[in-house]
C-alpha cells in the first residue's frame, strides 16, 4: 500500500512536471532558442525528468517549475526551462552571439550581454512586452552547462531587473534551475 | 530650364545640395554612435558587458519605476525624455590588448561639429577618460564617456539630455558602470 502510495506520487508528480514543460514546448522563440545552442555546440538539452533521475529533486523541481517558489520573480506557471548538464560549450562564442541577436531582434529587446572569458561563460538576457507582464528571456552558457529560462514577470519586476540587470539575470536563472536549492 | 542652368551654371549642384543636406543634418546631430567596431575585443577580453537600453526600454523604465522608492523615484526622473543608453566594457588581463585603432574607432565618430569634449572632467578611473557632449543648438542630445584604462575598455553612449551631473546620479543603475565622473571646474554661484 505504501509502495502504491509512493508510486502515484511520484507518478503525478512527474506527469505534472512534463505537462508543465510540455505546455510551453509549442512553437516558440524559447525553442528557437534552444535548439539553436543544440546546433551550434552540438549538444542536446535535458527534460526536467531526465534531470531528476540525475539527482535533482523531482518535487522541488515541479514546484518550482508551477511557480512554487518562483513567485519572487516570475508569475506562477509561466517558467519555460531546458537546461544542458555536463556538455561541451567549447565554440567561437563571438559567432554564438551574433546568431542568436540576430534571431531575437525582430521580437525582443536586448537587456544585458556579458562574456567572459576566463571562466568561459556567456551571460544573455531579453525582454519583450506581454500584455501588462513581461517576458524575460535569460540564456546562461558556460564551459560544460548551459541554462535557457523564459518566464514572464510583472512590470514591477521588470523594473527591479533594469536597476541592475546583471545581478537580476542571475537571480531569475537561480530561481530557476534546481541546484541552489540544495 | 535650361536656360536657368545656363544662367547659372552652379544651379544643378546647388539644387542637389539643397536636396541633401536635410539627410546630411540629421546624420550629423545623431548623438548614437556605432559600438558594434569594438565587437572582435570580446575574443581577447576576459569580461565583456553590453549593455543596450533603448528608448522603449527607458520608456517602460520611466512608467514602472516607483516614485514611493527614493531610488527609482531619482532614476525616474533622470530617465524621461532620454532614448538610449549603451554600454560596452571590456576588461583584459593584461595591458595593450587593445589598440589605439580600437579607440579611434570611436574617437572618429565624436568629432565636432556635433559632438564637443568637455574639458575639465575628472573621473576615479586610472587612465584617460574623455566625456563628449552632443549639442543641438543649446540642449544636450547626447552624451558619451570614453574611458581608456591600461586593462579596460569602456564607452558610455546616452541619447538624450543629460549632463555630467544626471550621468553621476545614474552611474550604478541601468547597466551604466560607476566611473566616478564629475566637473572638476566649481559651479557658478547659485542662482
């Protein structure tokens, strides 16, 4: 009974993380997005499942993803995230960024760009409007992982993120991504 | 017609010339300068910003910052009637890893008669740091801080009316980087 128990939790657990990933797969710029990092690194980006079985909490991540915990910064539901774990972002991040300016400039406005390469890591963050709200777009790639997170935030928000965006871009990407909750 | 052309003969190049220069004023009073130049240094850089705010960006800025919180109440204010504010900053490891070339990428485009150097500038920054104003008859429409540090890059180009004392109020917010700029001539007298 017990073994049952665990089962359908876990079981609608995850379900409820692959709905809540599978909702915001459809035709996107945050798709674009990620299949354009597969492309260009050749890597391959992980479902939140995938990640769980590598160690990550499944029940932090889907609360997570439903906005449990991401209140702070994005609207609950609204998180859109891949991440790429342990893969080689070796490539001329100089190329990188001019493709993707250049696919995101018909919709989107450029924030806050940083490069660094002494710790071989690329900082990206977008804005567009969304009704009232916000979409804030935040692409994070370093040597061996990479983060791509969309969520949509309240003007409120958008205003704290454009007093410091760079501190702000790591704030959403923390909240976002399951390893500093550990 | 032509006989006008044979009366004067000047007049098909004067009529040209009346033809171009609107677009040929316009070109010159834009205060945007191209930064895109300085783009081939984040392959040498060890950190690299970019900071571009344009004017819907500044716009939005201006509609949701809160005038209950000091902080954004002052960017607030300091932002209306701006329409740009960009930034590129490049840091390196060691010195001369960028040229005088580099520079003069930039220097090219701050020439008079739409932009004006001001004198008098002071910054906490170690190297040369040269402030630009663009005029439009009396108004600033333009600012730009080109600050050259043995190790570092950096240029501040602001669209819009700003002078150094809106620019030190800003220096830490919107991605505009503190540089420690001010006059160093004392006021005139309060009025």
């Amino acid at each position: 009974m017990k073994r049952t128990t665990t089962i359908c939790i876990t079981a609608v657990v995850l379900l409820s993380v692959v709905y809540a990933t599978g909702s915001h797969a459809k035709g996107d710029d945050f798709d674009s997005v990620v299949k354009m990092i597969e492309q260009f690194y050749s890597v391959k980006h992980q479902s939140l499942p995938f990640l769980a079985k590598a160690g990550m909490k499944v029940a932090g991540a889907a609360a997570k993803v439903r906005g449990g915990e991401l209140k702070r910064f994005a609207e609950a539901g609204s998180i859109k995230l891949a991440t790429f774990e342990d893969q080689n972002f070796n490539g001329d991040f100089i190329a990188f960024r001019k493709s993707l300016n250049d696919a995101m400039s018909s919709t989107w406005m450029p924030l806050i760009q940083t490069l660094s390469a002494t710790d071989a890591e690329q900082t990206y963050v977008f804005l567009r409007e969304k009704g009232d709200k916000f979409n804030v777009l935040v692409v994070i790639i370093e040597q061996q992982d990479a983060t791509v997170v969309q969520a949509t935030v309240s003007a409120r928000n958008v205003a704290l993120l454009m007093k410091d965006p760079e501190q702000g871009a790591k704030a959403i990407t923390r909240e976002a991504t399951i390893h500093d909750q550990e | 017609m032509r006989s006008l052309f044979r009366i004067f003969p000047r007049t098909p190049a004067f009529v040209a010339l009346l033809l171009l220069a609107p677009a040929l004023t316009v070109r010159a009073q834009d205060p945007r300068i191209q930064l895109t130049h300085l783009d081939h240094l984040s392959a040498r850089a060890s950190e690299t910003v970019d900071v571009s705010i344009d004017e819907r960006l500044i716009q939005l800025a201006a509609k949701i910052f809160n005038e209950k919180d000091e902080d954004e109440a002052q960017i607030k204010k300091l932002v209306i009637g701006l329409k740009g504010i960009y930034v590129r900053s490049f840091e390196f490891e060691n010195n001369n890893e960028y040229s005088a070339a580099d520079v003069d990428t930039i220097k090219s485009q701050l020439r008079e008669p739409t932009w004006t150097r001001l004198v008098n500038v002071t910054s906490k920054r170690e190297g040369n740091v040269e402030v630009y104003i663009s005029l439009v008859g009396s108004n600033i429409n333009g600012l730009t801080v080109l600050s050259a540090e043995p190790k570092e890059l950096t240029v501040v180009n602001i669209i819009g009316p700003v002078d150094l004392e809106k620019l030190a109020k800003l220096e830490g917010s919107l991605g505009i980087p503190n540089l420690g700029i001010k006059s160093s001539k004392k006021p005139k007298d309060d009025q």
